[in-house]
C-alpha cells in the first residue's frame, strides 16, 4: 500500500512546544489535570485541531475529542486514536504527548491529502491519566463507563482539592461525569502511541513495538501501628517500634514475588512514619505495595500471602486500594500494527507493556492496538525523558499506516 508521509518536522516541533505548559523547577514538567498549565496546554491543543480541520469538543470528563469527519462516512461508528496530555510532577515531554500530538499529525495528514474514511477519526486527549488525584486514568474509565461511585471526590494524601473540586472551578458539575460514557461499540478500534518507559527495545534495538498486552495492577495500603515515644528516654525493651515491626516486610515481599515467578514484579514504593521526627519512637508506619503481573492467579497468590502474614500480627492492617487485571490487546490490531512496520522497513518486535495505559481501559471493550517508540535509557516520569526526533517520526508512521489498513479492509466489522 501507497501510503503519504506524515510531515515529522511538524509533529517534532508541536511536542517540543507543548512542552512550554508547566515547566518546572526541577526541569521536566508539572502538569496535573485540570490545573492552571493543564487548561492552557488544552487550549493550545483545541486550537491545533481546530487549525487541522478537526471538530473539537470537550466531554464531561474533559477529555478533548477531535474529529475528522468522513465526508461520505459508510459507518455511524468512528475510528479513535489518541493518549494523554498532564503528567506526573516534574515529569518529562514525551510521556503521553507523543500519542496525542502523533494522532492530530495522522488526522492532519490524512485531511490534507483529501484521503476518504470510512468513518469520522477521533483524536482524544483523555484528561488525568497519572494519577493527579487519586487512581488514575479517570478521562478513559468515565468514557467507558467504569468510573467507581464517589471516586472524583477523593484526594490524593487525604489532602488538596480533589478531580470534583477543580471539575466545579471549571465551570463543569462533577455529577455529569458520568455522561461522558459512551458505548464502545460506537467505535470500529482505538490506536495508541507511547513511549516505551522502560528499555527492552533499545537493548533489542527495535524502532517499534508492537503491545501484545497490558499488565495489571494491584495496589494495597498497610498500616502497622505501634506506640510513638520520646527517643531518647525510651528503653529499647519497652518500645513498639511500628518502622521496626514494618521492616521485614520490605524483603520479605520482594522474595515472595520472586518465588512465585521471576516475570512479576511487586513494589514498595512509598512508605510513611508517623510522626517522623528524629527524636520519637515511630509510632505508625503505612506503606503501599503494588504487584505488577500478566498472571492475575499470580497477584492473587502473594496478595493472599500478604494479607494473611497482617492478619496474623496485631497492629497490622491492609486494605486494597485497587485491583485492575492484565488485558490482551485486539490479535488482528497486533497483526495490522506489525504489517504496517514491517511495510515501513521498521525492525520491530511484539512485547507486553509493564505500564498501566489509557489504551488498558479500552481494550476490553474496544478493539485496541498499542505502538511503542524506545526512549532512551528507558527513562520516564523524569526530566530526563527523551526520544530522538526519527522515534517519533517511524511511530507516528506506523499509527498513520494502521489507521489506513484498517481503513483499506473491506468489512469494518471484522472484529
Ligand atoms: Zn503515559
């Protein structure tokens, strides 16, 4: 297949000056949903689509939704492609972006070269991916329905406003959120381009790869109490040294996540003492575990593991914060993306993503396909995030090529 060039000059210099909004202290940047940089950003971002042909509207999740119309649509359905625009604090100018800014260049590019759809192409922008308030990925679950009662009024840190607060500050009523849910089969597939985060295709040297599927996730909090003392008139004997008690679990999970098979990853990545002060006994420490498999049985076996190791000692308390299972992406999407980056002359490989994405919340419901680009290092959620300019490029390319693939099939409900 003859297939036009995305213009890569064009997609490079929009990421580089997408990166204006929220530039941080640190060097990378800060940009949570619904905040001041996050409002610009989007701004910018509405008015790029509109300058591309685009229709843009704004959800009651806030996610931005750019369309392409099909000037003789053979489908009420539409094509998506898209990813997410706020980052983690201090984060870098890649992470997200790249799928977004990628997706309005295939859009464009299609637009301009006068090529007919069979059905109208979305650019979407799903608002809070990272995190900024509480689980994450909210635009995504809230356009297909899978939002948790009440979840919008919590905050991060029990502190702070939450997505709800600054939904009102915007002029949006929290309740209509829920609107924002469509039905899935309104549309024919969704294409998402990442960066990779991590570095199996640079040690592979590949340009591409192609996501088989998307690990899940579960999270839990302990919390281990014990009695906060004065540090210096305390005796060792006579104290109940919650960190102490801790302690042991920092290891301890980590060899069972290794016993149980050496590709599942668990995490303990936060850990809080209580009253943290140099000269008291802890009197509290919570930490959260996270376990990362393809494997649900897998996450369930140390989870059980875990939860009957605090069932066991007094001062122990765990309760789940989320359980999101591992989804495997469309198999004839997997087959259209390697097609298309063989075509290209692309060295590519199939590989799961170890990172949750907004592409996970589709994917049961929608026919989806994932492209990664390496970064170099595998370094994200960093300052130091960078790819080269030819990474964008080849994967704006191969999602370009895809979306027309699919196009070119003579049943749009092959799946
Ligand atoms: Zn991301």
């Amino acid at each position: 297949m003859n297939h036009p060039a995305i213009n890569s000059d064009r997609l490079w210099s929009e990421i580089m000056e997408s990166s204006q909004f929220g530039q941080a202290a640190g060097g990378g940047i800060t940009r949570r949903a619904l905040t001041e940089p996050d409002v610009q950003a989007r701004n910018w971002l509405i008015e790029k689509m509109r300058q591309a042909g685009l229709e843009v509207r704004i959800d009651d999740a806030m996610n931005v939704i750019g369309t392409l119309k099909a000037k003789s649509p053979r489908s009420k359905k539409a094509g998506a492609m898209g990813s997410h625009f706020d980052t983690v604090p201090n984060g870098g100018r890649f992470d997200g972006i790249l799928g977004v800014l990628a997706a309005l260049e295939c859009a464009r590019t299609f637009n301009e070269h006068g090529i007919d759809l069979p059905w109208d192409l979305e650019v979407i922008s799903f608002c809070d991916e990272e995190a900024g308030y509480n689980a994450g990925t909210i635009g995504s679950r809230a356009m297909m329905g899978l939002l948790q009662d009440g979840e919008i009024y919590l905050s991060k840190g029990k502190e702070g406003p939450t997505f709800a607060d600054n939904l009102k500050r915007l002029g949006k009523d929290p309740e209509n959120i829920y609107r924002a849910k469509r039905d899935p089969s309104d549309l024919v597939f969704f294409l998402e381009l990442h960066i990779e985060q991590g570095r199996v295709l640079e040690n592979a040297e590949k340009q591409i790869g192609v996501v088989t599927a998307i690990v899940g996730i579960y999270r839990y909090v302990v919390t281990v109490r014990g009695e906060a003392a004065h540090a210096g008139t305390t005796p060792m004997h006579l104290r109940q040294d919650a960190l102490v008690e801790a302690a042991p679990m920092f290891t301890m999970l980590p060899a069972w996540v290794v016993e149980r098979n050496p590709d599942m990853v668990g995490t303990i990545g936060q850990v809080k003492v209580e009253p943290g002060a140099t000269n008291v006994v802890p009197g509290e420490c919570t930490f959260i575990v996270e376990l990362r498999s393809q494997l649900p049985e897998d996450m369930q076996a140390v989870r059980d593991r875990l939860f009957e190791y605090c069932s066991k000692r007094s001062g122990w308390d765990v309760k789940k914060i989320y359980e999101k299972d591992s989804v495997q992406l469309s198999a004839p999407m997997i087959d259209i993306i390697s097609a298309a980056a063989g075509e290209g002359k692309l060295n590519w490989m199939a590989m799961p993503s170890g990172a949750g994405h907004d592409a996970q919340t589709l994917a049961p419901s929608v026919p989806t396909g994932m492209i990664f680009v390496p970064c170099r290092g595998g370094i994200s959620h960093s300052p130091r995030e960078w790819i080269e300019p030819q990474n964008a490029a080849d994967g704006c390319q191969v999602l370009f090529n895809t979306v027309q693939a699919i196009a070119e099939k003579k049943s749009i409900t092959m799946w």
